[in-house]
C-alpha cells in the first residue's frame, strides 16, 4: 500500500513493469511500496502539478523516508536545512531563510513557537521540524511558484504538510514501530533510548464512518561539545583606539607580528570558551481523525494535533576574556585579516580572572490544533469546503530556574591567556602565575549569575471557504474561488534576575569544595585538529548546577533566598494580526500544436489590520557596577503602549504548462509573494537595554514598528522535465525573484526617562584628575565615601559598619558589598546623580528599505531506475547568486544590505528495493553561507552529511531496519569576516538506531 495513497491528493497505484496479460477475471493491482512507491508518488505529483512543485510521500504506512521531516527536505532540489543538537530543525528554500518559508498543515496556516537558547524575547515567525515527527506525515508538498489558492507569507516557498485520512483507503490497516537509538556524542555513558510509533485507521458503516490515530514518543540523550568565542565589530588598520591592536611604533606595536594597516579590516577577539553540553530531548506527537460520509456528496472530517517537544542542555564551560592591555598577536594577510593567534598577559595585581559557569537551558514547545472540514459536492461540476481551525504554539521554561541560566564562578590569578587559530579547533590556553592551580577546587570563587524567563504563545483561528466550478468542454477547464480569515495572536515575553558581581560576590571559603568536579576537555572535541594540543588544558572544574544554586540563594539570595527563580516578565509583547484574503483563479486546458496544455491564472487580494502593544520597563536609575559595565535599574512599569499598523496587497498568479511530446513537460510561472515582518520588528513599545559600556557611545535601546510593509517578491520560474520512465526523470530549472520592502534599521540617539550617566560626570572627573586616566577610578571614588564614613564613625570602625554608615546616608550616590573583591579593592554601585552628565540612547527602529535585491538560480534534479534491478539513484543540484552580498572587507561603521541564507546545495542518494529488502544511502551538502549581517558578520562554513538506512521484511508485514545519520562525524563551523575569527566549532557525531516494523 502506497503511503501517499492514505491522502487527498493520492494519484492512485501505477502498475509495476510490464507482466503477461492476466486472464479476463483477474482484477488484481500490484501496488509499488516502499522507496519505489514513494519516488513514483512523488514524481506524479511534480509531474501533473501546475507551476513549480516538490513533494515527498511516505514509502508505506507510518515510515518516512527520514526520521525527521527537515531532514527529508533537504533531499529535494533547492532546500537545505539548519541544525539543532545535530538534528534538523529549520528550512531554507533556494537561498530564503525559515523565516521566509510559510509552513500549513493540511492546507492550514499553523501557528511557530520557538525560545531558542531561552536568553532573549523570542520573535521568529520560523517553524521548527523538530517539534513534529514523521511518523504521521503522509506526504510534503513544497509549492516554490506562488498560486492565488495558497494562503501568502512564503516568498521561498510554501510547505503544506498532509496527514492521512481514515476513508481515503477503507478497512483496517495499521502500522506499529519501536526502535531504540544510540548517539554516539554522549560524553557519559552510552545509553540507548526508546522511540515507538504507530497508526491505526479502520472504518465502519458500509465506510462511512472512519476514524485513525497516530502517535509516537521519542526520547534522545545527546551531547554537543563546542569552542565559542565573541569578537569586537571589525576595526580599520588606520583605527587608533581602545579595544584596538596598538600602532606600529607606540607601546605594545612590536609585540604584533604582521599588523593589519590602512584599510585592512579586522576583529579583535572578546572571548573565548570550551562549552561542554549534555542534552536530553523528548518528544510526543499524536493525531486523531474522525470521517463521515452521510452520502456521497458530503464529507465530514474533524481532526485534532498534538506534539511536544522537551528539550534540556546542561552545560559546562570555561572560558577567558580579553581586556585590551599587554596583547601580542599575529595576523593573516588583509584586506581582511583574520588572527593567527592572540594574547595577552596580566599583572599579578590585576588578578585576573579564569571563569568557569554552569548554565541550564530547559525549554518545552507544545503544540495543539483542532479542525473541521466540510466538503460538499452538490453538483457534479460544482464542489464547495468549508475548512476551520484553531491551533496554538506554546513555549515556556521547563525548569524552576527559567529557560535559560547561568552561573559564574572564577579562580584568579591568570598571568598569561591565548588562543591559537592555525588548527581547525582553536587551542585556548592559560597560565596562572606561582602558587595558583586552576584545578584548586579551595580558590574557586562565585562571580555573576543571571536567570532568565522567555515565553512565548501563537494562537491562529482560521476559516477558509473553497469552491470549484468545472466546465464541460469549454477552454476554461474549472474555477477556483474561496475566501478565508485568519486572526493571528502573539504573545512574546521576557525577564530576568541578573548580578553583575564578576570580580567576586564573596569569598571563596563560602562554597563547599564538593559542589565542582573534573570534566575533561581532550576527549571531547575527538576528530578535529587540534583537539590533541598538549597547550589546551586537559581538565577544568564544573559545578553541579542544583548544589551551586542553593548555596548561592542561601549567601547571597540570588533567588530571594526563597529559590524563586523565575524572574518577572519585564518585556512583554502582545501582536494581534487580522487578515481577510479571497480569491480567484481560472484553470484553463487546450491543445496546442496539437499537444496538451495547461493555463492558469489567478489573483488574490489580502488586507492585514495589525495591532501591536508592549509592556514598557521603566529604568529609575543608572550605575557604574563593575570596571567596564554600566547599569540601568528598572523599576515600575507603565501600562502597556499601543500602536497601529495595516496594508494591503494584490497577489497575481500565472502558471503555463505544454507537452510538446509525450512525457515531456515545459513550465513557465510567474507570481508575486509576500514575507510578514518578524514579531520583534513589530512590537509596540521603546525598550532600553539594561547593561551599556558609557566608554563607547552610551547606552542602546529599540523601538518596534507595526506599520511595516511585508517583503515582496515578484518571481519568474522556467523548467523543463522529462519523465522517461515509471519511476525516472530528468529536469531543468531556472527561477529569479526581485524582492523589495526588505526591513532595515533606523538609529535615534536620544535621551530617555531623565537617566544620567556616572561616566565623565564630577566624581569621575575628579578621579582622573587624582589618579590618571588608567588608575583605578572606581577604587578612588569609592575611598572618598569610606573615608567620609570613617571620620564620622572614628578610627577603630570595623569595615561593616562603614559600609553600613555608607550605604544609610549616601544611598543615593553610592552602594558598597559587604565583602572586598578577590584584589582586595572595595566591591559596589556608583550610582548616577543629578550632577551627571545625560546618558544618551541609541535606539533603533525597523524601517522598509527602498532598495530592491534580485536572487536567481539553477535547479538541476535527476531521478532514475536501472530497469528491474531494484537500484536507483537521485542527483540533484542548486546554484543559487544574488546581487545582494555582504563584502567582509568593508569595516564595521558602513551600513551594509544582503541576503542571508544564500548558498549552493546539492544531493546524492543511491537506494535498493526489491524482494523485501530496502537500502539507501545519502549525502547532502551545502555551501559555507551568510548567516548574520551587521558590524560582526556571520558565516556558516560549508557542510556535508552522508546518512543511510537499511530494513528487510522477513516476514509479510514485519520489517527490521538499521538507520544511521552523519555516519562519517562531520563537524561544524562558524565564523566572523577571516575565517580564522571562529565563533563556533563542533564536532559532529553518528546517530543510529534499529528497530521493528509491523504493517497490516
């Protein structure tokens, strides 16, 4: 049974090869299964579809192709995917990213919910796979011309998920599958992990009444080792100032071997960590249906979805951050300069700091959907559907400490730091000057926290009514009609509890010895060059996180004391999106040249109302908190800001399609799509970030804008496809889209809310004046404060009742810590008063940009059989250029426009099927893309992935099967404009698993 014979759009079994002619009573259909079944099914598809259409149909009853639904994407032509955990989760479609891919289950527009890495408001439009499983997918169509029945927001595509249905194949039949995975990252232990899935359908009533369900658990542990580093935007060679490499001739410029000068460009490194991450994933996905066929005419279906995805990642790291001193470094060639390596040395007095931290992230999507459908044939040349849903996304935290935390903690002492860039993996080392062991469990000290709180919610209601009204041999074959309304509601939140005590909360006496253990590093980045580096350390401490947190909440009250960690929403953001769209499209048929062809052309019409509001914090106050950091202090909050947004579009559409001969197909389409801007770009409401450097141009801020117009493209898409055999075919395609209203940023600097900046203000002032301009300000301004208090109190006051004196009678100006900072220096706030200088904003708001990009490309796809072999294989390739690309070279300061997602792909699979037994292997790869524009750009350097699955049915109905995924432990990088400015680096690893299959 094929499986994409469950769905509506099923085009019915197609014989296998040629067989004697059966006697005149012999009515039976071989049906072609498996791979063969699903290309077959596929390729009739693309085939008999008017415009540009890519599909993917389950090769029997619950088993997809792949086991995860991105996965299976990336094999068709022109759609690439991006990795989360080592596993699918977001689509680009030939250069457009997630955000620009509109995602509908069964014809319906389906809410997102995503946090991330839980440490910011969430915002995306992008649908996430990894949420869904494939077991319940029937097939994926990828619509890549746009057509005036679909609903708009796709300007790469639109993916219209189908699931099965109960009456479209009477009986019983069933599947159920269980299978046991084994990733090869976990960095402890080598545990297996359950998956179990399965689908039923069966009608009653003369099948009239049909009712199925599907469901599937998953559970995955995982690991996902990284170096992670941050970089300053990028400087000019010419550029002489703080954070910068020193001049040639001026202190510090000879220990720089080959300095960048003039225009070259460059980075200068902020950061650099070893991340190790271990990762628990569970999934639940289910789905129940419900048909009835009173008569013929009418059918009824009500469906209802249901997924859940939990995901954890404990994570422990240690890391190293650059002030800027005493640096030697050498650099590549230019214009862009990457380093080769860089470091820096520190004084015993400066005890700087080796961090180490343990975060958590522990996030839950969950995702619930109920539809009714009605379709209605009261005339043989007239069909009409009524479709109405309401679904909603859901993500929150899954942990009493928020979505994502961090703890900080630090061993002081740090003589000499570098990184080393000449290897694949970069080599981060450190020495600590005598005396100090960085594996001294007894000198670890707490530093800052943060706990941080994201939320996120989708709801769509949708109602769609369709109409087809077919003609009797006329030119015009049908037309499509229908309208539909869909309310779309968001609500985006955030908030956190953070402390900013870097150089020490307290002493490192407080903190028990038990609650650090060793974790090795070496063995964790296994397969990269450079992981085998006597310099990078063999060990590092890290910190139970539930232990550490405790304690801390007990000392410090980080949590309140009460271990109420989950901080108040301080951003939250309310989008409401009304749209009314209704339709129209004339299907037409007629010979030409004596040949076949097909005429379609339509135009839809949408208005989108937008209103948009956001729960503003209000900052009451502004300090100096660490060497470098300065701090805003939010108190209460205003009632929420409203604003208001609309427009309007006219969407045509025109597919044309001729068989010059038999089996060969020439396509012309062109159409106008639209893109909605992402939810941040929308949010009512100016928001101020809290921490702001006053040393380099103040504080930053946003403002959203709901009046933004959506992205438009006008595209144009040629092919020409030849369907030589059963299950082969070849094609051709070219395709150019023109797309306008991009979103660029508009920037204010303004004052806000009266706040004041302690930076440059009279104390400061007066600090510099006593102590130089590199002398320790903060230490003299909060000695001024002390000595006033110890002249009031007397000689013989203890430091405790100083700074008790202190922070009674000057609390306006001043905060002291209890306890002095690892140095011995005095810990605390300078707070802003009205003799300081204003602090001023840089506030950005999202604007439409006038400036037009053209994307173009080539699709090449080849599909073929070798006669009744059972072998097959499946070539395909995308080139993919734009006149909109980023140029590295150009520094940091000049505003810069280009297409993110933009790079070749390309496929390779080679498959066996015949007498019960299955094989494939695949590789996909994709080139190194942009990713991230702006000062710090970010480059995806390129990929590839070979993946493969076997399975034997020893018996009618039951099918053993091995599946393995990245089997040769491809690894991944990411980096800055050189590609020796590394901000990530992962090893990959092989994930397997086997399992059994029953089918009746």
């Amino acid at each position: 049974m094929s499986g994409a014979s469950l769905t509506a759009l099923s085009t019915g079994a197609y014989a296998q090869d040629a067989a004697p002619a059966a006697a005149p009573e012999d009515n039976t259909i071989v049906v072609v299964t498996g791979i063969r079944g699903s290309l077959r099914s596929s390729m009739q598809t693309k085939k008999n579809a008017q415009g540009v259409v890519d599909s993917i149909s389950a090769e029997d009853m619950g088993k997809f192709p792949d086991t995860n639904l991105a996965e299976s994407l990336q094999r068709i032509t022109g759609v690439s995917i991006d990795r989360s955990n080592g596993e699918g989760s977001f689509v680009t479609v030939r250069g457009f990213g997630p955000e620009f891919n509109l995602v509908t289950l069964n014809g319906r527009q389906m809410p997102t919910s995503t946090l991330g890495d839980g440490a910011s408001a969430p915002a995306s439009r992008s649908f996430d796979f990894a949420n869904l499983a494939s077991e319940g997918v029937a097939g994926v169509d990828v619509y890549k011309s746009g057509r005036a029945s679909v609903d708009s927001g796709g300007i790469g595509s639109t993916i219209n998920i189908r699931t099965p249905r109960p009456l479209d194949k009477p009986g019983l039949r069933g599947s159920l599958g269980v299978k046991a995975v084994y990733d090869t990252s976990q960095n402890d232990g080598s545990d297996f992990t359950p998956e179990v899935s399965g689908i039923l359908s069966d009608t009653f009533a003369d099948n009239r009444f049909g009712i199925l369900f599907t469901g599937s658990y998953q559970k995955r542990k995982a690991s996902n080792n990284d170096f992670s580093a941050g970089w300053r935007d990028g400087y000019l060679g010419s550029e002489n100032n703080w954070g910068s490499l020193a001049q040639t001739g001026t202190p510090g410029g000879d220990k720089i071997t080959n300095r960048p000068e003039g225009n070259d460009v460059y980075e200068v490194q902020q950061n650099g960590a070893y991340d190790i991450h271990n990762i628990e994933r569970e999934r639940l996905n289910g789905q129940l249906v419900l048909q009835w066929r009173p008569i013929e005419t009418l059918t009824a279906t009500l469906d209802y979805t249901y997924s859940k995805n939990k995901v954890t990642d404990r994570t422990s790291s240690t890391g190293v951050w650059f002030n800027f001193n005493d640096v030697s470094s050498a650099w590549t060639d230019g214009p862009v300069a990457g380093p080769i390596w860089y470091s820096e040395h520190f004084r015993a007095d400066e005890h700087k700091d080796l961090a180490y931290s343990a975060s958590l992230t522990a996030n839950q999507s969950e995702n619930k959907s109920t539809g009714l459908n009605l379709k209605w044939k009261p005339l043989d040349a007239l069909t009409l559907e009524l479709d109405a849903h309401h679904s909603t996304a859901e993500s929150r935290p899954d942990s009493p400490y928020g979505s994502n935390m961090s703890i900080g903690a630090s061993i002081f002492g740090v003589m000499d730091q570098k990184i080393d860039y000449s290897s694949y993996l970069p080599v981060m080392s450190y020495s600590m000057y005598p005396g100090i062991d960085y594996l001294d469990k007894s000198l670890v000290t707490p530093t800052g926290n943060a706990f941080r709180n994201a939320y996120f919610k989708d709801q769509i209601d949708q109602v769609q009514v369709r109409g087809r009204y077919s003609f009797d041999d006329s030119f015009i074959d049908s037309i499509d009609f229908g309208a539909s309304s869909i309310e779309n509601k968001v609500r985006s939140a955030y908030g956190y509890i953070q402390h900013d005590t870097w150089g020490g909360v307290g002493p490192a006496s407080d903190i028990p010895d038990d609650i650090f253990d060793l974790v090795s590093i070496p063995d964790k980045f296994d397969g990269l060059s450079g992981a085998g580096n006597p310099a990078i350390p063999q060990q590092f401490l890290a910190a139970e996180i539930e232990d550490y947190v405790a304690k801390l909440d007990q000392l410090y009250q980080v949590c309140g004391g009460t271990m109420d960690c989950l901080a108040d929403y301080t951003t939250d953001r309310r989008i409401q999106e009304k749209t009314i769209a209704t339709y129209v499209q004339a299907n037409m048929k007629f010979d030409l040249f004596d040949n076949p062809a097909h005429l379609v052309a339509g135009v839809r019409y949408e208005k989108t109302d937008i209103d948009s509001a956001a729960l503003v914090p209000i900052p009451v106050s502004s300090a100096w908190v660490a060497a470098n950091e300065f701090d805003l202090t939010f108190g209460a909050q205003q009632d929420f800001t409203a604003f208001t947004g609309k427009y309007q579009e006219l969407l045509p559409n025109i597919d044309f399609d001729f068989r010059p001969m038999q089996n060969v197909v020439m396509r012309a389409s062109a159409s106008t799509t639209i893109t909605r801007p992402d939810y941040a770009s929308m949010q009512g409401g100016q928001t101020l970030d809290k921490l702001y450097r006053a040393a380099l141009n103040g504080g930053t801020g946003s403002m959203g804008n709901p009046g933004l117009e959506p992205y438009k493209s006008n595209n144009i898409d040629l092919s020409a496809e030849w369907y030589y055999g059963p299950d082969s075919y070849v094609s051709l395609g070219y395709f150019h889209k023109d797309v306008s209203n991009f979103i660029s940023t508009h920037r204010v600097d303004t004052t806000a809310f009266g706040m004041k900046t302690p930076f440059q203000g009279p104390r400061y002032n007066a600090a510099v004046a006593a102590v130089g301009a590199t002398g320790n300000i903060r230490q003299y301004i909060f000695e001024q404060y002390t000595n006033a208090a110890t002249a009031a109190l007397g000689a013989g006051a203890s430091y405790q009742d100083i700074v008790n004196y202190v922070n009674a009678n000057y609390a306006d100006e001043v905060h002291l810590e209890n306890t002095l900072d690892s140095s011995g220096n005095i810990s605390g706030q300078i707070i802003a008063t009205a003799d300081d200088p204003d602090l001023t904003f840089q506030v950005t708001t999202p604007v439409n940009s006038d400036q037009t990009s053209a994307l173009y490309g080539w699709e090449f796809n080849i599909q073929h059989t070798f006669a009744d072999t059972g072998f097959g294989v499946i070539l395909n390739y995308t080139k993919v250029d734009g006149d909109a690309t980023y140029d590295p070279s150009k520094p940091w300061n000049v505003t810069q426009f280009a297409l993110t997602g933009l790079s070749d792909s390309a496929n390779a699979v080679a498959f066996y099927d015949k007498n019960g037994i299955q094989g494939r292997i695949a590789y996909n790869w994709r080139a190194k893309f942009l990713a991230g524009t702006g000062p710090n750009p970010t480059y995806v350097d390129d990929y590839g992935q070979f993946d493969a699955s076997a399975s034997w049915e020893f018996k009618p109905g039951l099918t053993a099967f091995i599946e393995g995924i990245n089997l040769t432990n491809e690894s991944r990088r990411v980096f800055g404009r050189s590609y020796n400015n590394v901000k990530f680096v992962a090893p990959g690893y092989a994930r397997y698993s086997v399992g059994v299959r029953y089918t009746f």
